[in-house]
C-alpha cells in the first residue's frame, strides 16, 4: 500500500509541474484521499496481525504450561 501512495504523490508531482486544470486538480485530491485511506487501513491490518500472533503466542505458552 505504501509503494501505491508514493506512486500516487509522484504522479500527482508530475501533474502540478505540468500545471494541471481545475478537474485534475480535484482528481489528484480524491486520489491522495484515498491513497491515504489505503495506507491507514493497511497500518491497521498490520497491527491487527501484530496482535493476533502475540495472542496466539501468549495462548500456546499457558497450553504448554499445562
């Protein structure tokens, strides 16, 4: 997700170089919108994976100690 956000902000570079009209202006907007979004969501899919692997960890410790 983060190699989608940084391809969107050079893109999005390369446009306002160029001097981009008002519509693309607008387009770039609602795409760095949503490449933020993405990347957001992915950091909280991360931590959600980060938090089950330390839970099932913690639950295969406490079964072993059985």
């Amino acid at each position: 997700m983060k190699k989608i956000f940084l391809l969107l902000s050079v893109v999005s570079l390369f446009i306002a170089g160029c001097g981009p009209s008002a519509s693309e202006k607008k387009e770039i907007e609602q795409l760095n919108t949503e490449a933020a979004k993405l990347d957001s969501i992915s950091e909280q899919i991360d931590q959600r994976k980060q938090e089950i692997e330390k839970s099932a960890e913690e639950l295969e410790n406490l079964v072993n100690e059985l």
